[in-house]
C-alpha cells in the first residue's frame, strides 16, 4: 500500500469528514488523480509534516486563501475544517483580519463575506470578547 | 496624544526594533505618512487586536507575504520578526512550506530562498527534528 | 472624539451613502471592526489626504479594482460611488478600458460586465462622443 | 479595409463562431471598441501569428487563464474554442492539471470545475487513456 | 501606411521619448513584433481613446502598476512618463499611496521605493504642501 | 523504493540536468523536503502523466510562470528545460508573447527580458521566420 495516502485519507477524515466522498462526486469522472493526489500529496506529505500542528495549519490555508482571491469554495471548505480541529470562529475572522494590510479590503472583505455564509450553515456564531 | 499610534510604536518596537528608523530614512522624505500609519494602522489597530498572539501574527504575516508574491524585502523583516517575538527559524521554514499547496512552488521556492538568505544574515540555523 | 473617524463619515457618505448601513447590516455581528476602521482609515486618512480630488480617486480605486480581480462587489459600489462623485458612465468605461495593457482582457471583461450591471441598476447608460 | 480585422475574425470565427455576436451584444452599447480590438489585436494580431498552431494556442490560453484565476467565464469561452481546433476533453483536463505545480490547488480546481460545466454544456465527456 | 502606429509613435514620444530606441535595443533581435504592437495597440490604440486626458492616463497606468506587483521595471517608466506629462512628483505618490486600501501595503511600499529611486535619478523632489 | 521518486528523478535529469544538485545546494540545509518532492510530486507525478509530451508540458509551463509575475528564477530554470526537450528559442518566443492577452505587457515584457538572458548564457538565439 501507498503509506503517504493512508496517511493522508486519515488527517484528510479529521479536517474534512465529507471531502473523499466529495472529490469523488466533483472529479471521478473528468480528474480521477485528484481523488488521489489531494490525500496523498496535500494532506499525506504536506499536512503531515512536524512542527506545525493542525490549528496552525488551517489558520495557514485560511490566510493562503484570502491571500489569493477567487477562492471561495476552498475558503469554505477549509473554515470548516478550521472548526473542526478546534479554531474558533472568533479565531477564523481574526485570522482573515490579520491579512489585511497585506493583500487590502477587497480579499478581506470577500473571505469574510464568504465566512459569514459558512458559519450561518454550520450554525456557529462569532463570539467577540468585547461584545 | 494619538493612542492606537503609541501602542502600535511599542508593538512595533517588539516585533522589528529598527523599523521606525528605517521608515523614516527610506519614506520621510517621499511620503511621511507611512512613517505614521504603519505605526498607528498596521501595528496599534491590527496587530493589537486580542484573539491572536504575536507568533500566531508573524506565521500569518508570512505566509501572506509567501502567497502573494515580490514581497522579498518584506518577508526579510517579517521573518525576522518572526524571530524576534519566539518563532523558530524551523517554524518559519514550515510555514512557508505549508502554503505549497495553494501558492505553488515558484512563490514557496522565493520564499525560502529569501528566508535562508535572512537566516545566513542573523546567523540562525533551521533544526529539523530529523537532521 | 476619533477626528479621523468622524471625518471618514462625512466623506464616505458623499462617496456612497448606502455604506455605513450596509457596513453594519453585513460586519455588524461578525467583524464589527470594520465598521469602523473603512470609515477611519480609508475614508477619513487615505480618502481625505490632500493632491487627488475625489474625481480621481474613485478613477483610481476603480483602476485598482480591475487590475485585482475578484472584485466585483467592490466595483460596483465604486462605480456607484464614481457617478456620486461626478464621474460619468463613459468616463467609467475609459478608465477600465486603460488598464487592458496592464491586466490584460479577462480582467478588463469582468470590470466592464459588473459596470453593465450597475448602470443598469443604477439607471445610466454611456454616451459615447462618437456614437 | 483594416487588414488585421478581417484576418481576426476569420480566426476567430474558427475557434468561438458566435464570438462576434457575443460581444455585439454583450459591449455594442458600452464598451463597443472591444467588438474591434478583440478581433483585430487579439486574433488578427496575435493569434495570427506564426511559430504555433490553433491548438498549441488554445493550450496555452487555458493554461493562462487557469492560473490568472477569476477567469471563469472565459475558460468556458476558451475550452469550447480548444474543442473547436481539435484539442480534446481529456488534453483539456491534462493542460489545467500541469499549472497545479505552478498555481496551487484552489485555481486548477475551479478550473476543472468550468470545465466539467462546459463539457457537460456541450455534451462531450473525457476518454481517459486508463479508464 | 499604418494609421494607428503612426499616431502612437507620436503620442509614446511624448510620454517616453527614448522607449521607441529602448523597444529596439530591448526586443528588436528577440521579439521584435514589440516595437510594433507597443506603439500601435498600447499607445496608437488604447493611450489614444477621448476621454481621458494625458495626466489621468498616466495616473492610471501607475495604479495599475502598482496593483500588479512585479512591475518595477515599467514603474520607472510610467512615473517618467508621467512628469513628461505634467504629473507632479507629489501626484505620483498620492496615486500609489491611493491603492493602499486595495492591494496592500507590499504593493504600495514597493512602488513608492521605485518612485524614490526614479525621482532621485530624474532629479526631482516631492513637494508635500504641508512640509 | 518510491517508484514516483526515481521516475520523476529520470524525468528531472532530461529537463534539468543540474536541478537534483542545485536543489540539494539550495534547500538541503533548510527545507530538505523540496530535495524529494520537487523530483516526485513535480516530475515523478505530474510531468509523468500521459496526454502531454514533454514539448508541452515545458510550453505550458512557460505560459504559467509568465502569466504569475516574479518568477525571473523559475523561468530561467523551465526555459532552458523547453531547450532541452527540443522547443526552439522562437517557440519560447511565442509562447511568451501568446500570453499577452491574458495576462498584459508587463508580465510579457519581463519573461522576454528573462528569455534574452537565458538564451544569451545558453548561447542560442531567436530564429524569426520572417527575418
């Protein structure tokens, strides 16, 4: 067996309980090596180096996403995934905010917007220590 | 007095010592205001934000800088930066690593090669766990 | 009282009346700051300095737009508030239109696609000298 | 006549026949130098040129187009152009899969995701060599 | 003879007048369609268009440079241009300093150190009315 | 062994013959990882799959890094690689220059620039058709 792809499947289960079943559904038919190399390479070498652990990472690929623009459908997958390994969503919209000065209002605003749908279908609410 | 641009000049004294000076040498004559709003803006309203510690900031900070690519001379002080509020030069190598995914490799190789020459520059050396 | 905030108010309601609102019903329970720092610090520092009329500043942002991508919300409300400020429907369309050296065609179509829309929300239509 | 124009629209004719009326109607009545810009600069000028041919030249617009991001619309323009000169569903898939090293996950997956849209608009399906 | 190359080669001499010799120096064994499309499309075409006049253009073009990122070369240029044009070295920086609020301040630090070194090399000062 | 290794690093040695050497000068000490998933992810993996020939793949790439910005070091390295699976210095050219629409003059111009030294230190020059 391919050891980097177990691995992977496995932290992809904790991040993204539904993304095997979803990349199957979205790629099988016209990219079948996405069902493989996003287990294998990003989540199986990538995801699962040493000295960053599983929070930190999701806060990464939420910055990494707001960053780049045009990155909606990630942004949402991945704030998920954020929640799931114990980001709070106060820490997800500190994260975006955080970027700010160096990608401007517009991927800011964006990612927030995308966040807010995001947070409204898990049904999670901001808890901000000053409100 | 201004109090966002007091606590962002103690922040900002924190995370890169030299930077109000440099601001100073390279915009006073050219365009002041960023020897102000950097302080005031970037360091006393968005690095002063609760939610967020400052090594959780500086990873944030470079993996902006990683994604969005032509921000050597910024990632030079953020890594630094990095550096200076605990982040291991380790840590630095890895979170640039993590945004492979999402940037690709030309923006990740620029990184690390502006990392290493920052490293070679304050004399640290990266400890990998399995070197 | 916050003298740049204040002053950020007043400008941005000429810019895009709407906004304030809009900021509070969009932000209000998820990132409340940015409430206030679109008023203070795009508004009431960056939009208030000196050397540019509002005329060309809103030419600007709407230049900035384009070349970014992703920024069809932000178009909009910049076109809206380009017509509020004096500009008019043609000068809009030039001023995307100048920006195709630099971003190239796709950039340049999406900007003039969500510029159709707003004129057609908005009412306007672009009158061409030489049509 | 204008040489290239006539020239550009026969190529374009080629690869995207109802181009000339999309754009007649999409920017007759707001942006109409884009009805002659488009056929003359773009495929008279410079998809005329010699030293590649329709196909490479549908690959390589794809190719751009996928790692520019928010691009959606003209990748469908351009996929159905590959079609049209003979590039095939599963090179198609091929040449947005060899950008993910350069441009990351998040924009050859929504690349492939407009693709999948159009194949299935136009009704043609990838033949996998080892499917 | 070709209308519109004529007209560019005029209007980009009053812009940049050395750019025809530099475009000849620069592509003229390598690319040498450059000397010709920069003229005609860039300058005969587009920089040719009513409604805007000299000043705005290169205004424009700046801001879009500065978006962009990756752009110093074209930067010293366009900043060049725009003196020629009548922009004064403290519009320059206004207009960079404009895009903050959009692209960041990577972006914007980066342009205003291009301008420093092109006003140095020119021989200008900013004049900031409040110093 | 890993099979996606020692093909990729098969691969590598037709495209790059000193890249698994410079890759160990450069990263061995920092980022090791780059050292093996360069040769298997990029090579072993990617450029390994069928429906593209090597003539391609180096075209593609070409097309992606110019489209991107800052990626002088990464285009130096794909074109001599272009070189060495047969694409031609005037292929390179074009491929460049197809780019334009997409992406604008100033990405195009400097992976022309980047293109004139490759080719200068490689010793090869641009054979035009029509010159």
């Amino acid at each position: 067996m391919n050891e980097k792809f177990e691995r992977g499947l496995k932290r992809m289960a904790v991040v993204d309980p539904g993304l095997q079943d979803r990349l199957h559904h979205l790629f099988g038919d016209i990219a079948p090596v996405l069902e493989s190399i996003i287990p294998e390479f990003v989540f199986g070498e990538m995801y699962s180096r040493e000295g960053l652990d599983p929070k930190q990472r999701q806060m990464l690929t939420i910055a990494s996403l707001t960053n780049l623009g045009d990155t909606a459908i990630q942004l949402d997958a991945h704030i998920k995934g954020a929640l799931n390994v114990g980001v709070t969503p106060y820490e997800v919209i500190e994260v975006i905010l955080h970027c700010l000065p160096y990608c401007g209002f517009p991927r800011v605003l964006n990612a927030v917007l995308t966040a807010k749908k995001t947070f409204a279908e898990v049904g999670v609410t901001v808890e901000h220590p000053s409100l």
